[in-house]
C-alpha cells in the first residue's frame, strides 16, 4: 500500500471523552487554536497540485519500467543506426546482448573491455544514452486490469483518491473557514485571561468579554462543528479502496483515469494538431473555453477540437472513429449555451438518435427534445420557446418550420459524409440549415482527404472560398500547401496518435474447411450464381458438428469465458445470426438486428455491459455496426467479410475504442476454397492480413472512401463471382 497522503498526516486530534473539547483556561484556548492551525495546515496543503504530483511520480517510475523492457527487446545492433564503427563485436564477446545490457555502463565500464579506448567509450556511453533518453520519452504505460502491478494499483489508486478526497475537501475548506471565521474573535479574546491575581486588575468590561468568550467557544455548535471537521478528516485519514473495487472502477472508467493522468504530466500529444500550422495552433490553444455544466472531462484533444469548432465557426471534425465526436460536438453546444448561444440542433441517422439524447443527458444539464415521430410538432415548439437541443434525422431535416428569420446557434451534423451528394434532397435541407446557423460543425469518421472532390463539396457548404482553392493537382503534388489551405475548415486526428494508452489490438484471420453438406450447398450456390448464398455457405450445416465453422466460433466463445472475457460477434445475415445464437449456451443475450427498435439496442447493450465475464453478444453487423459502444466486450469475431472494409472496422470500433481497458483480439472467420479469397484479393487485401487500422496506404484508405458507392459494391460483387465461377470450373475438371 502507497504511504497516506501528507494532507492527512499532519492532522493530530486533542479530543476530551466523547469528542468534546471544553474550553476552561488560557492553555485550553491555545491548545484550540494550535488543533485549529494544525486542521488549518492539513487542508491547506491538500490540493489537486499534491495528488498531481504524486500521480506524476508514479507514471514516471511506469514509463522507466516500460522503457527497460522496451530495451530487453532491442538487439545490440541497435546502437549502430546512430553511427557505424561502434564495437558491437566487442561487446557481444562479452556477453552483452540487447541494449539492456549495456544501459546503466559507465564510461569507465565500457574502458574495461578489450579494443575500446577512452574516446569510444565516451562515444559508446553518449550514443546508448541518447537511445535511452529516447525510449524512456515515448514509453507509454499501459494498465491492464488482468494483471495490475503493485506500482499500478498505486497509480489507479492515487487518481481515484484525488477524484473521492478533492470533493471533500472543498466542503472540508469551506466548513472550517465559516468555523474558523466565527471562532477566531473569541479566541483573541479568551487568551487575554489573566492569573487569579491579574485578573483582580482586569477591567470589569474586559472580565465579561472573557467569559462571553469562553461561553461562546463552549456553545454546543461550535462543538459540533469542529466534531464533524474532524470526523471528515478522520474519514481520510482511514480511506481506502479495494483491488477489486478499483480495478472494477478502472474497466467502467477507463478514459478518465488516462484524462487525469494526462492533466497531472502536462501530456499534450505531439499530434493532436500535426496537420495544422502552428499559429492555428496558437490560435485554437489560445480560444476561451467554457465547460460549466458539462458531467464529463474531456481529453486534450478533445479540448482542442472543440475550440478548433469555435474559433473557425465552420468546420468539419474528421476524427477516426472511437475519439469521441460526439462528446466534441457537445462541449461546442454547452460553451455556446453557457455563453447565452443556447439553440442547437443536432441531424443524425435514426439509428443513433436514442445515443445522442442519452448522451447529452448523461453528460451534461442541456435540455433535449427530438424532431421524430407523432409529437415532432410539439418537441419543436417547445425548443423554440426554451433552450437546448433538438435531434432530427436527415429525412425530416426538411419538415422543420425553420426559415431565415429564425436564429439558430449551431448545427450539428454527424455522419456528414451522407450529404456529399448537392443534389440529393436530404443534403439540401443540412445546406439550407447550415446557412441559418452560425456555428455548423460537419462530423465524419471517413479519411475524407482521400477523395477530394466529396471534400471539397462539403468544405463549399462551409467555407466555400477554401472550397474553391481546392484542386486534386494540389492534393497530390503540394501536399504542404494542401493541409495549410484546409487548416481553417478540416480537423482529423487518428486512434493511434491520440490514443496512446489504447490496449493492443490483435487480428486473427481463421481460415476454416466448409462442412460436407456445406460444400455441396457453395458448389449449387456457384453454379446458380447466388452470391448471397455463397457468402453464408459455411454455416449450412447449422450444429457445430456439421459446421467447422460454427465449430471454431463456439470454441473462441468458450475460451473467452474460460478467461473472463466479453464477446462481440457480428454477421451480415439474420438466419447466421439465429444459428449461432440458438447454438450458443448460458450467456447469450437478445440479439441485435435491424428489427430491433433503436431505444431497445441500447437496453441489450446496458445489459450485456452490467452482465458477468463469458456473456456473449450477436450484433447484425449493420445494425450494431455503428453508433454504439460496446467496450465492455474485448473479442470480436467476424463471421464473413464484408463488401465495404469500412463496415469491419466500424464493428471493430464498437469495443477498440477511448474507454477500452484491455487488449482487443479480432477473430475474422474466414472460408478456404470459397468466395472469401477472391473477395480479399479484389479488396486489393492479402488473404492473411487486414490492415484497415494500421492506415499504411494512401490506397487503402481510398478503396475505405470509394466502396461507399453502391455501384462500386455491384461491381465488386460480379468481379469476385467472375473469379470464384473460374476457380470453381478449374478445380471440378
């Protein structure tokens, strides 16, 4: 256990029998006011700036420790990607073998070894620490809850003691400083008692000012008062939480402790703001930002995106998935609100307006009405009449009586990659609304930057003179001058650079035989050209001893109960999601398709997140693909490749998110001999690799953008027969 906090320790308690101090002589009154500055003292030195420090310690001590076993794993050779001609040969004679071993010598160690002088001992020394110096900077702990280390539990434990103890202590500050203020007078007055013999020349006016006083410090209140003032302190002194508590606590909680620990070591990623010059940077830093009334602390990064939204007004936020666009989008309404800007309005797919109203609920005090359904017409009026915000879908965007002489704050458009299109009418009515608005925040995890054409579209909605800028010649051959022109209207940040305490993440592709009978059904399947067919082959034999594939599911469903871990699994089709689940024990929940009502999702989800370790959660993968968090699960497993690579990772992006606290491990469940090959080579993917998160290739990130178009998914879908017909007709001759 950590040593207590000194806030705590100072405190020494003078308590008479039953906790009351009574106050009789001259000597009681100094020992009052001694306790009282002693109390005094111990609040005072109680501050965020004490537990931040020790926060700060600990976090050190992890990124040494993860810097060393960062160092185990790199080979000696290292130390020559500074210079060539060091002693490598040497030193491996000697016994040493990753720059571990060579990390804490000395230069007058290095001295000791046959063919190394002074000079290139100095020259070894200086280069291993450079290396050292950088590794223990880009060590990046991370806590993972099955197998939290003592110095771990140290750090969980400080941050949840400064989030518990700080709000106590406000209300300890503000008790003892009402207690101190009426007490003190009368304890001026009470030191001024004199001896039995001084007294006989006192004042008679003074004398009675003196028990008055005594009287005074005596009252029943007062001892009340200071009673409770120690009794908190006492409460303090003796606070502790369990292992078990606080490991529960950080799984639930997971972004909050990273967001304390980045506020107690000024952490501010190098790369939340690397596409932007740095007096965007200055200036986005600089903005004032109100978070009055908002239940969340937000990150960084998310400070600055939303300040980014304020200060240009009109922009478009292009952060990846799982960083909390949403929570962004909410920070920019309550500063508006809080700054008497207070109507907002919010246009989202339908299948996510449920999250949105449960989220601003959750985390802030802003009211919520939503545009949908019978009451439309009232929810509206009544938002007009008050303040807060109004959700509405893209369809009914156009229904509101909303025209130029109404004021609308700010618009928020999420998905806003859905009104690329000028001419479709759903876009027009987020166009017509976005020009009432003063503030129109566009949201979109797609790497828009890879099309710029649909950029430049939305960008025109936004800033149109940027818009016009804009040239694909300039996107290839000036990338600089590109990012600059964008700088004003485009914010995106990835996972991986903003993120850094994410788990690891792990794809396994598992190519599994058809059954018997399943091959029989893919052969008919091909000669029949029924590709929907085919793609669901492999679960025909539907029991796990006809199915190798449901075989293989059934199997990591099981592991991962066995190791107290949640499972995701996702398909496409609702007769695969009815074979597993009937075939799954103990543990499964309701699954979620798209005839389950949006509020409903929402409840299968809070259930399954409450629920114990093993349970097992069957999501169609277009219905629990997008707009929920599920961090609770951390194996996911695939049932069939997708047409757009995009759907796999929004799936993905349901547990492997900000609030994951374990590792994620991905099972893609892939058929051999079947359509699964051809559609992974014509992906432009390797049949055992799946990129989509590593972000490796300017061209994989287009084909993410460009297969959004259902044309392009057609025209997939018959190259891949094509290929699988003539594999097929090759393979039965």
């Amino acid at each position: 256990m950590p040593q207590q906090l000194p806030v705590i320790n100072i405190y020494v308690s003078d308590r008479a029998a039953g906790g009351v101090i009574m106050v009789r002589t001259k000597q009681d009154v100094e020992r009052l006011e001694a306790e009282l500055n002693r109390i005094h003292d111990s609040i005072n030195i109680s501050s965020e700036e004490l537990f931040n420090h020790r926060i700060k310690g600990i976090w050190q001590r992890l990124k040494t420790s993860s810097g060393n076993e960062h160092l185990k794993t790199m080979p000696l050779d290292t130390i020559l990607t500074l210079e060539k001609g060091f002693p490598v040969d040497n030193l491996m004679k000697n016994g040493f073998k990753t720059m571990k071993d060579i990390a804490d010598q000395k230069i007058e160690d290095f001295m000791q070894i046959e063919g190394i002088d002074e000079k290139a001992a100095q020259d070894l020394y200086q280069a291993v620490s450079k290396i050292k110096s950088s590794v223990y900077e880009q060590a990046i702990p991370r806590v993972n809850p099955d197998d939290i280390s003592d110095e771990d539990f140290n750090l969980l434990e400080s941050i949840y003691k400064k989030w518990h103890l700080l709000k106590i202590l406000e209300e300890l500050q503000a008790k003892f400083q009402e207690y101190y203020e009426e007490t003190i007078p009368d304890i001026e007055i009470a030191k001024k008692q004199k001896s039995f013999f001084g007294a006989l020349f006192q004042p008679k006016e003074e004398k009675e000012k003196i028990r008055s006083a005594f009287a005074n410090l005596n009252k029943s209140k007062h001892q009340k008062e200071l009673n409770q003032i120690k009794k908190r302190l006492d409460y303090m002194l003796d606070f502790e939480v369990s292992k078990e508590e606080l490991k529960k606590h950080f799984e639930t909680e997971n972004a909050f402790y990273y967001t304390e620990i980045e506020k107690a070591t000024d952490f501010d990623s190098e790369n939340i703001s690397e596409s932007l010059p740095p007096e965007a940077v200055e200036a986005v830093n600089s903005y004032p930002f109100d978070t009055r009334g908002l239940n969340i602390t937000l990150r960084n990064y998310q400070i600055f995106g939303a300040k980014y939204a304020l200060l240009y007004k009109k922009t478009l936020l292009g952060d990846e998935m799982g960083l909390g666009k949403t929570i962004q989008a909410l920070a920019i309404i309550n500063h508006l609100t809080q700054n008497n800007q207070g109507h907002a309005i919010i246009i989202c797919p339908l299948s996510v307006v449920a999250n949105w109203k449960r989220e601003i609920e959750q985390r802030s005090d802003l009211q919520t009405f939503v545009f949908h359904g019978s009451n439309r017409d009232e929810q509206f009026k009544a938002w007009e009449e008050n303040t807060g915000v109004l959700i509405t879908t893209f369809e009914l965007a156009g229904h509101m009586p909303l025209e130029k002489e109404h004021y609308l704050d700010a618009l928020i458009v999420d998905e806003a990659h859905y009104v690329k299109n000028p001419g479709a009418k759903r876009s027009q009515n987020v166009y017509h609304l976005a020009d009432l608005a003063e503030y129109v925040l566009f949201m979109s995890g797609t790497p828009l930057e890879n099309s710029v054409e649909e950029m430049k579209q939305l960008i025109s909605v936004l800033q149109p003179e940027i818009a016009n800028s804009l040239t694909e010649e300039m996107h290839l051959h000036h990338p600089q001058a590109f990012r600059k022109a964008i700088a004003p209207v485009y914010l995106r940040r990835n996972r991986k650079d903003v993120l850094n305490e994410l788990p690891e993440l792990e794809i396994i592709p598992e190519w599994i035989h058809f059954g018997e009978e399943e091959e029989k059904f893919y052969q008919q399947a091909v000669k029949d050209e029924q590709v929907m067919a085919m793609r669901r082959a492999a679960w025909q034999g539907g029991t796990p001893d006809k199915s190798p594939k449901l075989e293989k599911l059934l199997e990591i469903c099981e592991n991962a109960k066995e190791n107290g871990h949640k499972v995701l699994v996702f398909s496409y089709f609702k007769d695969v999601i009815q074979t597993i689940s009937k075939n799954l024990e103990d543990g499964t929940h309701r699954a979620i398709t798209g005839d389950v009502p949006n509020h409903k999702r929402q409840e299968i989800i809070d259930v399954f997140t409450a629920d114990e370790a093993g349970s097992v959660l069957v999501s169609q993968i277009t219905a629990g693909g997008v707009g929920v968090n599920i961090q609770a699960a951390n194996v996911v497993i695939l049932c069939e490749p997708q047409w757009k690579p995009t759907m796999e990772e929004q799936a993905i992006s349901r547990a492997y998110r900000m609030g994951q606290s374990r590792n994620v491990v991905v099972y893609r469940l892939l058929t051999e001999d079947s359509m699964d090959v051809a559609m992974l080579e014509v992906l432009g993917e390797k049949a055992d690799l799946f990129h989509l998160f590593a972000r490796e290739s300017d061209t994989a990130s287009r084909i993410l953008d460009e297969q959004e178009r259902e044309e392009e998914e057609a025209s997939i879908q018959k190259k891949v027969l094509e290929l699988e017909k003539e594999r097929f007709m090759e393979s039965v001759r």
